[in-house]
C-alpha cells in the first residue's frame, strides 16, 4: 500500500516517519514550478508493506483555498499523473485528506476511483455531508468520472450517548447502503495505537479495536469489488 498524506498537519506522516518535517513530500507534487519525479518523493516505512508520501507544513503554502485560483492554473490535476505512474505498482494507494474541502482535497478526488467520507454521529458532522457529496459529484462531472463514493464511516461514536445512536439511525436510514455497516468506536487503544505509532492489529491484535479494524477493512473491499476493480482512493475529507 502507498499512503499519500495532503493534510498539512501531517498526522499521518508522523505515525511512520521520524523525520517526515525535514523530508519532501507532496508539497512537491503541488508546487507549479517544480517537475517533481513522484518515485523519489516516497519513502520506506517500518512496514514492509507499507510505502508513504509524506506531508508537512510546506503544504500550507500550496494548499489553496480559492477554487477559481485553483482551477484555472489547473492545479486540482496535481495528483492524477503522479498517480497513474503508481497504480500498477501498488495494491492500494490511499490519500489521507484534510478536514476541509481545500485544493488538496479536490485534488485528491480528482485522482482517485473512490472515496470514504468520516463522520461523527452528531449533527455538525451530518450537515457536512451535504458539502461533502457536492464536491464528489461536481468533481465527478467535471474532472474524473470514476470517481465513486464508497461510503460514509461513521467514527468516534460513543455508544452510551442515545443522541448518537439516533443520528448513526437516521443516517442510515437516509444513505442506506452507502453507510458502512462497520461503526468505529471512540476506544482508547485507537488513541494508544497512534502516540506508540505502532499498527493497531500488531499493537493490540486481540483487541475490540484491532478486530473493528479488520472488519473495517474487510468492508472496504467487499465494497471495492462490488463497484469495480481498482483501488486508489481518497480517505476523507
């Protein structure tokens, strides 16, 4: 699996990487005045399955805010070459986004075949929904039409809060089967598992948490299969 981080805080990269603030990364690939070769930008990580592009704060410069600034020096495309020269290489290439609908997020959608939306059951995370599928559908009809939506995951939910429950119900009630059937619980050893940056199913692998995580994954490429072969996707924002 390639990680490719676009969030400038770089949470991400810091769970694999030491040094990820001092190394290039994908501030590269947004950079207009830079050819960067996409192969040189990604670094090995304790895993021997696991590769990653790293982020960190020289994103912020490039990561844009004004859409029409973006569009017309066309770089909401930064990522779908890069990632092309990637896909046979990989089983799964996964973008790690922000939590707004800035440049590297679009970008992100632009280059990928799917994408997760994370939610938390409560109103505030609902109602960004709506921004959410509006940015996949108007990428989709404007920029990549294999963009699909792979579902909502619903994270951080908090089973003894009855308010939670009944918004994780109307959701599904609303999405139905584009809800993952997968819920992931606000447990302390997920929380563990990142401060020890160590894999959560090697952390803990009995654990509640790791066996949520497989589940999770399982999901996903049930999901994967059903809506079509390739796998490069965008989890978030």
């Amino acid at each position: 699996m390639l990680a490719i981080d676009t969030d400038p805080q770089g949470n991400l990269t810091n769970s694999f990487l030491r040094d990820g603030e001092k190394t290039p990364g994908v501030e590269r690939l947004l950079d207009p005045s830079t050819d960067a070769d996409v192969h040189g930008l990604i670094r090995r990580t304790q895993y021997p399955t696991i590769d990653i592009i790293p982020a960190n704060s020289a994103v912020v410069r490039f990561d844009l805010s004004d859409q029409r600034a973006w569009e017309k020096a066309d770089l909401h495309r930064s990522f779908v070459e890069p990632v092309n020269e990637l896909r046979d290489r990989y089983d799964l290439i996964v973008f790690d986004c922000p939590p707004r609908l800035s440049l590297t997020s679009f970008a992100a959608l632009c280059a990928s075949d799917f994408v997760i939306v994370p939610l938390e059951a409560a109103d505030w995370g609902a109602q960004g929904i709506m921004q959410v599928t509006a940015a996949i559908d108007y990428v989709r009809s404007r920029f990549n039409r294999r963009l699909q939506l792979l579902g909502y995951l619903v994270s951080r939910f908090k089973r003894r809060r009855a308010y939670q429950q009944s918004y994780l119900n109307q959701l599904r009630s609303h999405f139905g089967a584009s809800t993952f059937d997968t819920v992931i619980p606000d447990l302390a050893q997920f929380e563990r598992s990142v401060t020890d940056a160590v894999l959560l199913t090697e952390h803990a692998t009995t654990s509640p948490a790791a066996r949520i995580a497989r589940e999770f994954f399982d999901e996903t490429l049930r999901r994967f299969r059903r809506l079509g072969l390739h796998a490069t996707g965008g989890i978030g924002p």
